[in-house]
C-alpha cells in the first residue's frame, strides 16, 4: 500500500548529550544505521514513544550531516519526561519532515545573516547555522546573538565557543540574564544586548525564543532601522498531524504545521493576533 | 433517466448489498443514521438531517491507524490499513445535496498532499448516491452557498416521487452501478423530475434563512472580522460542549491518541473540536484561553479561513445541523446575520 504520512519510521538513539538542566539533545538513525530522511533547516519531525504521545521537535542537526538527525528536547511534560529518561540503544518514532524552512537556497543566499536565539530557541537555528557553515562562500557575514537564563542553560555551548567562535568572518556574542560566579561575559536580556550592539540594519535577521524575547527583540531591530520584510522567526502552536489537517495549529488562513513554522514578520503581520 | 418503483426498493438494496455494503439512512431506536442496510432494515431515505452527517463514513468518529508492539528497547510498527476498494467496495445511498457539497470540503483537506490514505481509500471505495430534497426544512440554507438541494451531484443523482424512485448516472462509478441493477429500472421520468425540481424550488427561495447574505465575508476583512466586538456577546452562552463540530458535516478536526491494550499499543484518531479548552494547549501556555476565542475561530475557519484557503469555496453547506442541535440556540446563521449584515458602515 502507498506510504502514509502518519504512519512514522522507527528511529534508533545512538547518543545523548545533556546540554543544560532541562535540555537533552538526543542523535537518532534508521534501524539500518542510516540518517532517516532529509530536511532542510527550520523543518520539524514528529517524534513519538508509542503509549505516551507524539511531539514536534526542531530537527537541529544540519541537513548536509549525512549520518544522522539531532533533536534538542527541554523536558516539559509526558512525552519529553520520557524521552529524557531513555538510553542510548532506545527505539523511538519519527515521521517529517514537516513545514517549510528557512529560505537558506533563496532570500538568505549572498546576504550578511544576524541570528538571535533565547533558550531552547538555538534548536531550529542550530540547523540553519551549521548550514551556512557548510557553504560558508555562499553567504556574507554572519552575527550570532544567544542568550539563556544562566550560563547552565546555553544549548550546545562547547560546539559555539570551540567552533562558532572560530569561523571567518564570524561574531559570536553570548549573554545570561543574571549575574553568575564563573561566567565574565555579557549580562542582560537578549533584546536590550541587540540594541546594544548597534547592529548594521541591512542584514537579514533570523529570530528564535520564547513569544516575549521575539515580541522585544523585534522591538528593539525595527529601532535600529531592520526592515520586516528581512526579520524571519518561527511560531510554535499544538500540532497533531504535522500536515495541515487536524486543524490544530490553524491561525488565520494559516497552518502553522505546513505554511510555517518559519515565518516572515510581514507574514506575521497579515495574520490575527493568535498565535 | 432511469426510474424504479417504490416497491421493489428492498430488492434495489438487497441487490447491491450483494456484492457491496450499502450505508442508507435507517431508523433506529428513534435516531436516523446512514448505517449497513440488512432486510427488514427501517430505511427513511426522506430524513434530510440524520443525527451524524456522512462524513462518518470516510472520516469515522474513532479510527485505528497502526499498532506498536515493544520489546525490550525495540518498537515494531503495524500498518493495520485496509484496501477497501479490494476489500468491499461501499454504496452511500441517499445523500442530500448539502452533505454532498461537505464531503467536496472534506476531500480538499483529505486528498490534498500529502494525501489521507485513510480518508483515500474508503473515498475511493464507495459510490455516492445521492437524492434530491423535495421537502426542505426551515433550518436548510443550503442555497446560501450556491448549492442546488433539487439536482445533487455524486455518482447517481435520484429523486423520489409519486410511486417511482427516478435514477440518473453521473460517472463511471455511477453507470457500474446501474448496470448492476438494470433488471429493477425502467426508462423514463424527466418530466416528473423537471416539475418536481420546479416546485421544490419554490419553496426554498421562500425558507427563512434563504437570503443570508455572505457578502462581508472575504479574505481582505480577515482582520476586520476577527476583531469584531460582537464576538463577546455572540459566545456568551456557549457551554463548549461541541456538538455543533460533531453533528457538522465539515468539520475535520481530529487528535491522535495511543490506547494501552494486551496486544501491544494502538494509535487511533477521533474526532476532535476547536471548541474544547484542551483543543490548543501546550506546556508553555494556550493560543486560546477563553471560549469567545474558540467560538470565533469555528466560525472564521468556515466562513473566512479555509474559504481563503479553497478558492472562495465555504466550509458550511446550510445544512441547519448545528441551528437544530446547539442547545443554547448559538449557531452560524446568528453569526452571519450579526456579521454580514453591515456592509454598509
Ligand atoms: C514547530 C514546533 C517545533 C518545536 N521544536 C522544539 C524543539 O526543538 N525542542 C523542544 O524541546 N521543544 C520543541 N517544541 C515544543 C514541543 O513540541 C513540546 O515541548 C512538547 O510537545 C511537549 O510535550 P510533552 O508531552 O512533554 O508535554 P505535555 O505538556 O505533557 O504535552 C501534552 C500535549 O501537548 C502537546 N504540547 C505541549 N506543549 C507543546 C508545545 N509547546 N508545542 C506543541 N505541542 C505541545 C504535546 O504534543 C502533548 O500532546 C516544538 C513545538 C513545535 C510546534
Ligand atoms: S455553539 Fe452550541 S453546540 Fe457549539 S459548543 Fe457552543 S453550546 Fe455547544
Ligand atoms: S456549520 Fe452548521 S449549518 Fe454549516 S455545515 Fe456545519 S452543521 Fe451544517
Ligand atoms: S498540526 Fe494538524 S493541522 Fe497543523
């Protein structure tokens, strides 16, 4: 019979890192030790333990790793508790890739890139990232603001101060939001640290975090001079189908599921207030 | 056109329920619902609102998707989908113009790509034959929507009258069909459908909702709309109960959910509303925390999202369902009235 979307793939976890207190990024394959599909970045999976739930993650893994898929997973309910109580040999379910992705091919190509991330917000853009690392000729220069609670919180921060940093024609600017002992780097919210920065207005900017790190920061780019039409960000909504059926994630005429989750802020401004 | 009488309709059904299973309207305990037809079945083909619309037939309430079977750290996934048009091909008789229009709505959400094979291959196995109304009722507004409740479309269109059910082929489905049952059908019946159809139209163009006007509701006053302050007082009395998304033959919410059993873990879907609290929840918080937001978006999403979405076609085909079974009396022709009536400002 036809293959159905809804029925998923059985994946593999060959290895789990503990990023910070509530985040574990889990490395899964095929059953035949192959990368289980393609993606591009900003695309999401459906990831499930079959008798618990299924949930949407950000693939964070770049697509043009081969080997094997990422997901970066903050432990917040039934399905991730699970998940982060699993070892390495566990079988889980996976099925995508869904939504559309960051226009990395088309409106980002030859354009200076800022990328700003709150939290567990790096997922999606760890993926678009390691993207423009890969074909770094392909791109102008590129500006990555993250910030997190404490400095236990930053996701992935041995691959951004031993690999990020080093990269040509690169700015890597880390933030906490309290002061904290071992940490001499910058203090403060991502949003006042952007303005701070006095960023060039002509880059294309890239937005990830919580609904109020993306509602200020926005606040603080328009300042600076950023144009909407080059800020992009991702919206998160209850999903169940991925595909534009269940009606979950419906906002306007929009699915966020299929039509997002990346999103221009134009786009953002056409839709009702309700995501 | 093909005409058969009355009386040897229990032949008709038993003819096709050889080779086929029949869903029709039957009453039972009280209730009109397209179920199996078996002899001695009480068959109300004239009842124009069962209680559950047909879409139950392609989109059922609870429907089993895989299984899992886990051992150890290993999962094993079964695929439990059946090919029905292999199977049992399936006959849907009796549907009335407005549930026809809806399964069109349901089909640009079930086939679209990636495509519902769920949904496919029940849609795929079944033979709609449909009847026109001749007695409409005075919650239909089918006409509203630019539907013609006198000559449905499907694979066989029919009409009741006098003594004679008059039958007419669409499609290829269709013609298969009528060959199957040749030896019950005589020829003739296109004046008596003309008059019929003639009369029957009289009496919509005078319902009382047939002058609804849907004129305001476009894409270009999505906002406008959403932002409407008669929203509060439209959902005031809504109890969030969902009847209105269950007996709608539109709708097309569902979840996924997993089910415990002995023989490993079943994951199924059913139906699900937009008006339940739970219908948006996350970890972190909800999109929609009170019922005004949740009564709205029902009625955007059929009057302004997915037509925006479907070329202008809407997602209510009149069928009145939800004006007889709200038991706060809130329903969409409320909302079009309340909204669409103010071209002018
Ligand atoms: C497009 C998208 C990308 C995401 N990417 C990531 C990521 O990379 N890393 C990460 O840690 N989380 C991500 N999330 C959030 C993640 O899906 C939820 O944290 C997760 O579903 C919580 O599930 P739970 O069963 O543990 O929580 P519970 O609260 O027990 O969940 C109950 C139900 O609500 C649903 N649910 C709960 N929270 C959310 C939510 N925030 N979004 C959608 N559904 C939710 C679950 O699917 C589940 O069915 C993403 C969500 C979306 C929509
Ligand atoms: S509109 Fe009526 S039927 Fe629908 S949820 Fe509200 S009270 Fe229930
Ligand atoms: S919204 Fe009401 S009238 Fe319209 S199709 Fe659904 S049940 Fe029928
Ligand atoms: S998750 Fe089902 S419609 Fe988007």
């Amino acid at each position: 019979m036809i293959d159905e979307t809804l029925i998923p793939k059985v994946g593999v976890i060959t290895d789990i890192r503990k990023d910070t207190p509530d985040v574990k990024t889990f490395r899964v394959v095929g059953t035949d030790g192959k990368k289980l599909f393609q993606h591009m970045p900003g695309q999401c999976a459906m990831v499930s333990v079959p008798g618990v739930g299924e949930c949407m993650f950000s693939i964070t893994s770049s697509p043009t790793n081969e080997e094997y898929m990422e997901f970066s997973i903050k432990k917040c309910g039934c399905v991730t508790e699970v998940i982060h109580a699993m070892e390495v040999g566990q079988q889980i379910t996976v099925r995508g890739p869904y939504g559309k992705n960051f226009p990395v091919e088309e409106d980002f190509k030859g354009k200076d890139l800022l990328f700003i991330a709150g939290g567990i917000g790096l997922a999606p853009l760890r993926s678009v990232i390691n993207y423009v690392r890969h074909y770094r000729e392909n791109y102008g220069k590129v500006v990555i603001v993250y910030g997190a609670r404490s400095k236990d919180d930053l996701v992935d921060i041995e691959e951004i101060q031993t690999e990020w940093v080093n990269e040509p024609n690169t700015e890597v600017y880390l933030t906490i939001d309290r002061p904290q002992e071992g940490w001499d780097g910058h203090v403060g919210f991502v949003p006042s640290y952007v303005k701070e920065l006095g960023l060039d207005p002509n880059m294309t900017a890239v937005l990830c975090g919580p609904p109020i790190m993306i509602k200020f920061t926005l606040q603080g780019l328009l300042e600076l001079g950023f144009d909407k039409s080059r800020v992009y960000t991702t919206l998160e909504l209850r999903m169940k189908c991925g595909v534009g059926k269940c009606g979950r994630c419906n906002v306007g005429d929009k699915f966020v599921c299929k039509d997002g989750p990346v999103f221009r802020m134009t786009e953002l401004d056409e839709l009702p207030d309700e995501y | 056109m093909l005409k058969i009488a009355k009386e040897r309709l229990n032949e008709l059904y038993a003819k096709i329920s050889e080779t086929m299973g029949l869903f029709i309207p039957v009453n039972y305990a009280g209730e009109v619902n397209y179920k199996v037809w078996k002899e001695g079945a009480e068959v109300s083909l004239e009842t124009l609102k069962t209680v559950k619309s047909p879409k139950n037939m392609f989109f059922p309430q609870t429907e089993n998707m895989m299984k899992f079977k886990t051992e150890g750290k290993n999962i094993e996934i079964i695929d439990v989908r059946k090919d029905y048009k292999e199977e049992k091909p399936f006959v849907l008789f009796g549907v009335k113009a407005c549930d026809y229009k809806a399964i069109e709505v349901l089909d640009k959400v079930f086939l679209a790509e990636p495509v519902d094979t769920y949904y496919q291959s029940r849609r795929e196995a079944t033979t709609i034959v449909t009847l026109a109304c001749s007695k409409p009722e005075e919650s239909c507004f089918c006409g509203v929507f630019g539907i013609d409740a006198t000559a449905p479309q499907g694979d066989v269109t029919t009409w009741l009258d006098g003594e004679y059910l008059y039958w007419q082929a669409n499609t290829e489905k269709g013609e298969a069909l009528t060959a199957l049952i040749t030896a019950l059908t005589e020829e003739g019946g296109e004046e008596t459908v003309a008059g019929q159809r003639e009369t029957t139209k009289a009496v919509l163009e005078n319902l009382p909702f047939a002058k609804l006007d849907l004129s305001r509701f476009t894409p270009e006053n999505l906002n406008d709309l959403f932002e409407a302050k008669e929203w509060e007082e439209m959902s005031e009395a809504c109890l969030g109960c969902g009847t209105c998304t269950f007996v709608c033959p539109t709708c097309q919410c569902f979840d996924i959910r997993d089910f415990k059993t002995n023989e490993g873990v079943i994951r199924y879907r059913c139906w699900d509303s937009c008006m339940y609290s739970d219908f948006t929840l996350m970890a972190h918080g909800n999109s929609r925390t009170t019922q005004m937001q949740r009564f709205r978006q029902r009625f955007m999403h059929k009057l302004v999202y997915y037509p925006s979405q479907n070329d202008g076609l809407y997602s209510c085909v009149g069928c009145g369902r939800c004006v007889n079974k709200c038991p706060q009396r809130l329903n969409i022709v409320k909302v079009v009235k309340t909204l669409g009536g103010k071209k002018d400002d």
